[in-house]
C-alpha cells in the first residue's frame, strides 16, 4: 500500500480492490445459500419444478429445431434434392447415392475410433438412466450420441433422429437437476419432462409427448407429475412452432368404421406385432453378421452405407429417416408389388445402417413401415375378401401399432394418431391396434427394441421403473465391519473365553489363511460338550457368504435359502476374505424403509 506524500491518505484504486473484493465474496455466499436452499425449496413447492420443466420443454425444443435445420441442411448439401427432402424424393443421383452414406460410414468410424481410445463406453439413454440411474445422465456423452445421430442422417444411413432428441433433451434435464441438487423422484420426472418436450417439439403433439414420457421414461403416472410433464410439452412446441412449419397428416373419414374395418384393425395388430418382432430381431442379426466379419471396427460403417446406398438405387425411401417419404406415401397409389418392396428394403436398410454402428433408433423407421404395411394390407383386404378399406386410414392404424410394436406405448401411438390426424374414430381404431399390438409383442417376445438392446447387453430392465435403488441398496453399504474372528483350531474352552455368553451371537470362524470357515452360535458353544476337540464341530453356513455388491433382493434370499439371521461378507467368493456381517433383521429395516421413501416420492408425498 502506498502512501500519497505526509497525509498518509491510502489511494483510491485500494479501496475498489476491497470492495470489489468484499462484493464477491458476498455474491458467492448468496450463490451458495441459494444452491443450498433450492433443493428445499424444490420439495416444497410444486411450482418450481414446473418452471424448471418449462427451460426443459424450450431447451428440447430448441435442440429439435437444431437438428432438424442441419438435416436439412446436409440432405440439401449432400444429396441436392428439393428442399432436402430425401426419402421422398422422385430420384437421387446415383452416385451420391451411393457415396454419401459411404462417407458418412467412414466418418462414424473414425469417430468410433476416437472414442474407443478415450474409453468412451456405451452411453446411458434416458431409459436406463431412470430405471437404473435415478436419472442421472452423462450431458458430455449425450452431446456425442447427439452428434452421432446427426451425422448418420445427416448422410442418409436409414435411421431416425427421435433418439437423438431424447437423449438431448433429457440429458439437458438430468443436468439441471443435478445442478440444482433436487431428489431422486424429481430427478427422474425432469428427465421425462426432457424426452416429452422433445417428442413432442418432434411431431408437434404435447399429448404424445407427454405420455411418451409416462409411458415409456417415467414408466408411471401420478398427478404430481402431470403440470411439470405438460408443460415442458407445450414449452417445446411453442418454441418450435417459431422455427418450423409442422406437417400433419391428412385423413377425412366421412363414415364411421364399420364392424368389418374393426376385423382388419385386429388382425393389423397382430401381424404388426410380428414384424415388428422381425425388424428388432433383424437388427441382431445385422450386428453379429457385422461383428462376424473379417472387417476392422473403424471399416464396418462405410461397409453399411455402401449396402444402404446400393438399396437406395432401387429407391430412395430407405435413405435417412423416411420423414419426406411417409407423407409422399400416404397420399401415393401404390401397387401391392412396391409396397412389399419397400418394406422389404426399408426394413434391411435400417437393420444394416444400426448393425454396422451408425446411431439412431427405429422410431421413424417403424412408423414408416407400419404405415406402408397398413396399405398393403388395405389392398389385400378389398382384393381378397371384397371388402372396401380405405389405404390411408388403415396407414395410420398400421403406422400406430407397428411403432407400438418396436417402441412401446399404446397410448403415445394412439395420441399421435389423434393428434397429426386430427379424428377421433380413426383413435379409437388405432388405440385397439396399439393395445393388442402391445399385448401379443408382451406375451411372445417381452421386449421394446429399448429393453431387447439391454437385454442383449445383459441387464435385466423391462421398463423405466426405478428399479435402481435396489442396486444402490448393496450389502457393501448396509454391512458392519466390526467383525471379530475366530481361528477353527481353537478349543471350546478358549472360544469360550473370548466369546462370553451374551456378548455376541455369533462368531466367525476363519482357517489359517484368513479365509471364512464358517459361523458359530455362542449359545451353541456354551450348550456344548466339552469333549469336542475344536470349535470348527459347530460351524455352520460354511458356504453361505454374502457379497458386497449384492443388493438388498439378493441378500434376502440367501437369507432365506441358509436359513440363518446373519452372514458374512467376503471380499469375494475365490478368496474368502471376511470384511463383514450383515442381519436379516437390518436389512429388510433398511429395504421397508427406503421402499416407504420410493413411494412417498411417486405419490407426491
């Protein structure tokens, strides 16, 4: 500090730095008193959540809006097709056909490349996430899934962007939600807000996007979480509506569906339901035939988009989504013999571009399907029985139970049917596709083609339930360390001395490596004869050990199987190491305990 002469008056500039010091001292106070409070605050009052669902809703919507302008813009760029309508356009240059998706092949596997290097492992999607995750989603990893999926259509690879959209906009959500620190039920509901705003920017329909979210993210409904739901809808819509014109289907139905028509919607589902079983299982089939092959990781995409771009000369509906090329279809007349075709194509295009490693989902890809299926099956119906159908009401039935099929959720088709065709007794028809779609997909197959990915990953997730805290409930967490041990050689005598009656209830026995040898009961011990030559007479549950990554569901069943009311915990089953004990007693204490907490938080309580 400098002096100004013999007045001794401290400069000016000292006192700014002070006090632009003391000022940001006191902005980080009120910053973290803030951060510290919100979580709170959040608990108590409903509205704030639903002001954080609607930044949701406007950030999905705005990363819709995102995509799409670069899809478009890289359709038009690449493939110099009007307005970058892909799939629905009349013809392709073949050799940009052929090429881009080629390119596109070569650039996802560089990436792939890139990413193995850093351990980029696969990525948590929004499903997983609330089922096994309490919603806590990776926004780095999400961003690169984004990109990915951007690129793969961008390109022309035959797959949609809705997972990308999801992913995005929830993983957006899942980080504000950490940010903010709010509880797990909270958490997972933001998620659902992120994936409903982004459906719903996606088809301009806050209904579907709202049980999209209920159905298939949240996987349950309550009131609690209708507004916040609702409302990251309705933010997304209206921030898309800014930027985009939507485009809904038309279809005018004069009459109502007679009891004929109805005969055709159940078999539709039905059959809907079988294909759609085929196209997941496709998808399988496509990856092993891929991981099967002598071709490097890096090679695998390019060798997809050849395959995409050679189909793709006989017609361009497999290329990219099919958004341009569903609504061309719909109102098109087309013959039984191309309409076969097209499915057939479309159908392999889509299993080859995700086997070989291209991102994306079915999605889109299923609609489109559906709804050429649906006119194929119009068309058969009036040439075989006679009967008049209408190819384009039965579209939107085949389009809704297809997607039932792959995606899941009966009512989300069904809404989307109500909401881009604007008819009630075309919904009515669609929700009894959807729901006997839904039924028989249950019952012969049991997956969504979400939860057949996990499955084939080995996870054991059949929806987005919360299913999670059971896995964080571990034995690890719940165990005791205070364990005292026993040496097998000791003589009753001498575990008596060390083991007084009512001290303990049991002991842990170990051999001479440390390892477990079993339990003993101390009243076992002092009720005993003193003629038995060591303690090592009286073990039991020798092979009944707990893990420390079992969770609470695994642990009470060995509970139930040994039949005892404590056991040990080693470090692993090769080398028998004792960390710890755990009761039965304090397990299901714990386990009732935080199941009363889940259901609290799913009843808004």
């Amino acid at each position: 500090m400098r002096l100004a002469g013999v007045t001794g008056v401290v400069e000016p500039t000292v006192f700014g730095t002070l006090g632009r010091n003391r000022l940001r001292r006191n902005a980080r106070a009120v910053w973290l008193r803030f951060r510290r409070d919100l979580p709170r605050r959040l608990r108590s009052d409903e509205i704030a959540l639903v002001v954080f669902a609607g930044l949701v809703g406007i950030a999905a919507g705005l990363l819709v809006v995102a995509m799409v302008g670069a899809s478009k813009f890289l359709h038009l760029s690449f493939f110099a097709t009007h307005k970058g309508d892909v799939s629905g356009a009349a013809l392709v240059d073949p050799l940009r056909a052929v090429a881009i998706p080629v390119l596109g092949g070569l650039l996802m596997g560089v990436l792939g490349v890139v990413l193995a290097r850093r351990r980029r492992g696969s990525v948590v999607d929004p499903i997983e996430a609330n089922a096994l995750h309490g919603g806590r989603l990776s926004l780095r990893d999400s961003l690169i899934l984004v990109a990915q999926t951007l690129i793969s259509n961008g390109f022309g690879a035959s797959v949609g962007m809705e997972a990308g959209y999801t992913q995005g906009g929830a993983a957006f959500a899942s980080k504000i939600g950490r940010l903010l620190q709010v509880r797990r039920g909270d958490l997972r509901v933001l998620v659902g807000c992120g994936a409903a705003g982004a459906i719903a920017a996606a088809f301009d329909a806050p209904l579907t996007g709202a049980f999209y979210a209920f159905e298939l993210i949240i996987a349950t409904y309550t009131v609690a979480m209708l507004a916040p739901v609702v409302v990251a809808s309705l933010c997304a819509i209206g921030v898309t509506r800014l930027f985009l014109t939507p485009m809904p289907f038309q279809v005018d139905i004069t009459a109502p569906l007679t009891g004929q028509d109805y005969a055709l919607v159940m078999v539709m589902g039905a059959l809907c339901a079988g294909l759609g079983i085929l196209l997941m299982r496709g998808v399988s089939v496509a990856e092993y035939l891929f991981r099967q092959s002598r071709l490097p990781l890096a090679l695998r995409p390019a060798a997809g988009g050849l395959m995409v771009g050679l189909l793709a000369l006989l017609t361009p509906t497999v290329l990219s989504s099919g958004h341009s090329a569903l609504h061309v279809g719909f109102a098109a007349d087309y013959t039984a013999a191309f309409l076969v075709t097209v499915i057939l194509l479309k159908s392999v295009a889509s299993a080859v571009s995700i086997g070989s490693g291209f991102r994306g989902g079915l999605f889109f890809a299923s609609l489109f399907i559906g709804a050429m299926f649906g006119k194929l099956m119009a068309l058969a119906w009036t040439a075989g029985f006679g009967i008049p159908a209408a190819s384009t009401v039965f579209a939107v039935v085949g389009m809704s139970a297809m997607a039932t099929a792959v995606v899941g959720g009966p009512l989300t088709m069904a809404l989307l049917a109500l909401e881009t065709t604007g008819s009630l007794p075309l919904t009515v028809a669609v929700l009894a596709a959807s729901v006997i779609s839904s039924i028989t997909v249950r019952r012969t197959f049991g997956y969504s083609f979400a939860t057949w990915r996990f499955h084939l990953r080995g996870e054991a997730i059949r929806s987005a339930a919360d299913i999670g805290w059971v896995r964080d409930l571990a034995v690890g967490r719940m165990m005791r360390r205070d364990v005292r041990t026993v040496a097998e050689g000791t003589s009753l005598e001498g575990f008596r001395r060390t083991f007084p009656l009512g001290a303990n209830q049991r002991a842990v026995l170990v051999d001479g490596q440390g390892r477990y040898a079993g339990l003993v009961l101390v009243s076992e011990a002092y009720g005993a004869d003193l003629e038995i030559g060591t303690i090592a007479e009286l073990a039991r549950n020798q092979k009944d050990v707990l893990l420390p990554s079992m969770n609470i569901r695994e642990a009470a069943a060995l509970f139930a199987a040994s039949q005892s009311e404590e056991l040990a915990v080693v470090d692993s089953r090769e080398t028998l190491q004792v960390i710890g004990l755990l009761t039965e007693q304090f397990a299901l204490r714990r386990y009732n305990a935080e199941l009363d907490r889940q259901s609290r938080d799913l009843t808004g309580g």
